[in-house]
C-alpha cells in the first residue's frame, strides 16, 4: 500500500473561526496552558504566560475538540477524490504541552495509474486543497505513520518503496513523533535523538526499558507491523452550520466565514463526484432585528444555478450579490449552509475544450444578472403546450427548453395587451384556433399576419358571433 498523509497545522484555529493574524488557540491539562497554534511571534508549544508577553494584542482563544474533529472529517471528504480507503486521526497524547497532529490518510497505490501518475495526482489534490483554501502539508510512504512523519517534517519527496524506508526516516528526530514522553525522554537522556539512532538499538533492550507498545510503535513507523486503522465515509448529505467567532453586522466580512463554508461543500462534492444546482443559505441573528422573523433568523438565500457547479467561482459571486441585494438586518452569529440539490456534473465542465470553458463563463455571467436583478429579471422565451398562441409562449430560467415550437409561423414579440384595430386589415396564412371552453376565457377566434406601416402584425379577429362586428387586435409583431 502507499499512503499518502495530509496534516493541518492550524486545524485548532481554523475550528474556532479565527484569525491567525489576531487570535491563537490555547490547550490545557491540569494547570497547564500553552499555545497549539500560530499567530506572528506565537509559536506552537508555547506556555501561555510567553506567548501573552510575545503578542499581547492577539487574542488566545479555548480548543473547541468537537468543533475539530467536524472540520477534520469534512475536510477528510475532499481526499476521496484522488483515492480510498479514507481514514482520519487527531494524533493526541493527554500530557502538558503536547503538540495535536489533524492527520488524513489515502490509499493512492490503486488510484495513481487513474491521474497519469503520483505527480498528477498530487497536482490535483493541491488543486482541490488551494480551491478550498485548506493549508496542508503532504507526506507520501508505504506505511501511515511514516507518512505523517513526513508530512509534520515538511518533507514533500514520496517514499514509495518499504525498504527505503530505515534510510529516509534516518535522519529525521525523534522529537516530531507523536510519542508520549515517557518514551521520548528516556531515549534523549540516552544521546538518542534521531530515528536512525533509534532504529539501531537493540530490540530486546528496547523492549525491557520502553514496553512493547513503543517496540510496536517502530515497527509501525518502518512498515514492519500492521497499522489498524477505521475507513470513514462521507456523509450522504451536506447540512453544515459554523457558529462565528464575532457578531458580523458587514456583508464582505461575512464573506470570510462564507468561503470556509463553500471549501467544505467543494469538499463534499468531491467526495461524492456530484455537483451543486441549488444552495440554501440560512442566518442566525444575534437578536431579531427590524424586519427579521421572531426566532432571530434572517430570511434564507436560495441559490438557484443554471447548471451544476463545483467550484468557487461559480458558488461565490451570486450569493456574494444576493447578501449585498439582502444584506442581513441584524449582526449574523451563525451561518448554514445546505445543499438542496446534487447532481452529477455534465461533460462538458472538463476544461478540455475552449468552447466548454466559455460556456462556464457565461453561465456564470447569467447567474450573476440573476443574483442581482432578481430571478424574474433574466429569462429565456420558452414554447409552452397549449393551442391557444397567446398562452403556447413563457418566460423559462436561462437555459431552458420548452416544447418544440409549432410549425406555423409565431410572434417573436407579444404586446402586453392585445392592441384594438378599427378595422381588420387584409391577412395572409390564416388559423381558425377555437376551444378553452374549460376556462375563463374561451377562444373562437382567426389568426393571420398583416402588414402595419411597414410592420408584420400577428393580428386575431373575433368570430365568436359577437354583434359589434368585424373586431380585431394586433397580439404581436414578427421579430
């Protein structure tokens, strides 16, 4: 098997919704705090009491353990995409000043041949990653807890081959590994310091001093013992809430959380190979403010799209519009996102071909209009079925297909009103169209075309019998 490993520095600050050039994320055991995240001269491992004297204007903040492991699974979804099984850890060890590691395993040795190869492959989880704005670090070997050394080292150069793994975990210390430090410390007194140094003792002396557990733990490292592990599964559906750090009472400040939310359904749809067509977003006030509804919760924004979309910016721009055409009445304390509506993504949003990509970006440029006009502000004339000529024509969303139209000539343009004539003027292609006796305005009426200053009129006479005589109307004009 081949593993590749994905780690998130910054998982703990990005759980609670913070910044990393304001806020910090602080852990406890006991009496204990010290800091699990960056922020400027902040370091992670870093007591508490050193960190607030480092940046006295960042803000620490409590670890929320829940809120990680939500944003790890989530995030877990988007590394189906390049491969299966998925499996997700917070490597954790209950003691002051232990560091967390978010980590994120697939199995790529049966997917990479699919992409063209492992640097295609990765390419592409990168493309997701930065889409998605997710800062990972990557590792690739044949064993997972290898993987995760590489990935928390920072170092990118696949491992592919189990025997080369002793000679590249070599020099790499001991110091990064998630071991308690009733391991770690003995080795260290001992001038141990490196996994190479480590990998050379001997094994009963190992044994004897350390437990088995430590002996299993580097035999897992070096793939020479089996790593358990649980296989998860994306969840079937996207319902996502993110309760903000801060009140947000702006629009583009909202859009921060709001991108945070759209990585995660990125995420989902890659896990899925679906795509979007309608997004719900929903908002939780801070109080009800004028014209919000009793339970502090804005009117939701729907999102309906032409044609399913998978990627930021198709997602982005028309719910940016649509919260600055209804921004919130209140200061927003939680947002949700659902997806309404999945589908699988149509051929033609490869970005193999010229014609496909603009496609997109017209589509896009519609579902814009339609996010800041209205709904009703952009449509496309669609043929309804219906014999009456006045009602055979609507107004359908952009993109869409009615019934084929008739075989007879039609209006392009209708009036709104039918246009009353003194006269019925003389006609050419002439219909007798009667029937709607069914509704409220039966027709028994003769269509033909005429010429009006030089104009083709789609002109309707009354044959219905009425004693007013020869009555006629313009209805449309030829386009």
């Amino acid at each position: 098997m081949l593993w590749l490993c994905l780690t998130f520095p910054q998982l703990a600050l990005d759980a609670v919704g913070g910044d990393a050039q304001r806020h910090w994320v602080m852990a406890r055991h006991g009496a204990h705090q010290w800091a699990v995240s960056t922020c400027g001269a902040i370091a992670p491992g870093m007591p508490v009491s050193m960190a607030r004297l480092r940046a006295p204007e960042a803000l620490g903040l409590s670890r929320q353990p829940q809120a990680e492991q939500a944003l790890l699974a989530s995030r877990a979804a988007m590394a189906y995409g390049i491969g299966s099984p998925v499996v997700a850890e917070r490597l954790e060890i209950a003691e002051p000043y232990a560091l967390p590691q978010a980590c994120v395993w697939v199995e790529i040795g049966a997917s990479q041949r699919l992409f063209g190869g492992l640097e295609a492959l990765r390419d592409q989880l990168c493309r997701v990653l930065i889409e998605a704005d997710v800062q990972a670090r990557i590792g690739i070997a044949p064993a997972r807890a290898a993987a995760a050394l590489l990935a928390q080292v920072g170092d990118t150069a696949p491992c592919l081959h189990g025997a080369d793994l002793p000679a590249r975990l070599a020099t790499l210390p001991i110091a990064a590994l998630p071991w308690p430090k009733a391991w770690r410390e003995p080795l260290q007194g001992i001038g141990i310091h490196s996994v190479g140094q480590l990998w050379q003792l001997p094994r009963e002396g190992l044994l004897r001093r350390l437990g088995a557990g430590c002996l299993r733990a580097l035999d897992q490292l070096h793939g020479r013992a089996p790593e358990p592990f649980q296989a998860i599964t994306p969840p079937s559906q996207f319902n996502v809430r993110l309760e903000l750090l801060e009140e947000i009472a702006h629009v583009e400040t909202l859009l921060f959380p709001l991108q945070r939310l759209l990585g995660e359904l990125l995420g989902f749809l890659a896990a899925h190979d679906l795509a979007v067509l309608r997004l719900r977003l929903e908002l939780e006030l801070a109080w009800a403010g004028e014209g919000a509804q009793p339970s502090a919760q804005a009117a939701p924004l729907e999102l309906q799209l032409l044609s399913p979309a998978r990627h930021r910016d198709r997602l982005l721009p028309p719910l940016r519009e649509q919260l600055m055409q209804h921004p919130p009445p209140a200061p927003v304390r939680a947002l949700r996102l659902i997806a309404v509506e999945c589908t699988r993504p149509h051929p033609d949003q490869i970005d193999a071909f010229v014609a496909s990509r603009q496609a997109q970006d017209w589509t896009a440029t519609l579902e814009r209009l339609r996010a800041r006009l209205g709904e009703a502000a952009v449509w496309t004339p669609v043929v309804r079925d219906d014999h009456r000529p006045a009602f055979a024509q609507d107004r359908g969303a952009p993109g869409s297909r009615g019934v084929a139209a008739p075989t007879t000539r039609r209006p392009l343009w209708w009036n709104p009103r039918p246009q009353p004539l003194a006269q019925c003027p003389a006609r050419t292609g002439i219909e007798r169209i009667a029937g709607g006796w069914w509704t409220p305005a039966p027709l028994d009426a003769d269509y033909g075309w005429a010429d009006i200053n030089g104009r083709q009129a789609w002109v309707r006479r009354d044959v219905s019998g009425d004693p007013l005589g020869n009555r006629a109307w313009i209805e449309g004009w030829s386009g």
